[in-house]
C-alpha cells in the first residue's frame, strides 16, 4: 500500500499537468483569434482592404481573386469596434465572432451594427470564412 501512495501522487501530478497545459494552449487559442480579428478590424478601419483580403480563408482567395475584391463597392466605412462574443468549436478549428461596431455610411454614422464572423483555423493561422458568393467582407 505504501508503495501505491507515491505512484498515486505522480499520477494526480501528471493529470493536473496536462489539464494547464490544454488550458494554455486554449487560452493560446483564443488570443490568437482575438488579435487576428483585431488586425482585421483595424485594417477596415484603415480601408486597407488589401490587408483584409489577406485574412481570408484560402478557399475565398480560390473564388475571389485579389483584384476582384478590391474593386469591390463598399457602401460603409467601419469608424470603431468591439469583439462582443468569441465562440471556439470544442475542435479548436472554427469559431464564431461577434463584432459591434460603428460605420458611416453616406455621410451618417450608425452604431451598434453587428456583424457575426466565421474563421477557421488552418494549419496553426486563423482565417475568415467569409462566403464568396457575397460582395466580400463589408
């Protein structure tokens, strides 16, 4: 029984381990996504829409050449944001986005709109999954 106790301890010491490290790395996760879709949002804001085409999932640039979403018409101007919500599917792949943010459009401001946004991880970068059927990301 005695010699049970310290492989016992090891055992809880080593699930203890592994249960901070997969909250690391899915903390990891969501700062990763949170700070891709804070460059993303500032390059709106900057109307670089060349940076925002580069947050695009490689299956939009597959239908969307670059040029073509750069000619794009965009009816509003994106002034300021908040991430409202960041949603990670259990598979640490896909997530859901909540943006909020302020536009001009036309020459009159509106707040409060809101824009829900689906990325996608691939290969260890996040992606917008933005549908190219669509005019493109705002």
């Amino acid at each position: 029984m005695r010699k049970c106790f310290p492989i016992a301890i090891l055992v809880v010491l080593a699930f203890s381990l592994s249960a901070c490290s997969l909250k690391n790395i899915t903390m990891s996760n969501e700062e990763d996504l949170r700070q891709r879709v804070n460059s993303m949002m500032q390059a709106k804001i900057a109307d670089d829409w060349g940076k925002v085409y580069d947050f695009q999932s490689p299956e939009y640039k597959e239908a969307v050449p670059k040029d073509k979403f750069l000619g794009f018409s965009r009816k509003m101007s994106v002034l300021s944001y908040t991430i409202e919500s960041l949603e990670i599917a259990p598979s640490g792949k896909e997530a859901t986005v909540k943006v909020k943010f302020a536009a001009s459009v036309r020459g009159f401001e509106f707040e409060g709109m809101v824009n829900t946004q689906q990325w996608v991880k691939i290969k260890g970068t996040w992606y917008e999954q933005a549908d190219s059927k669509d005019s493109g990301p705002f």
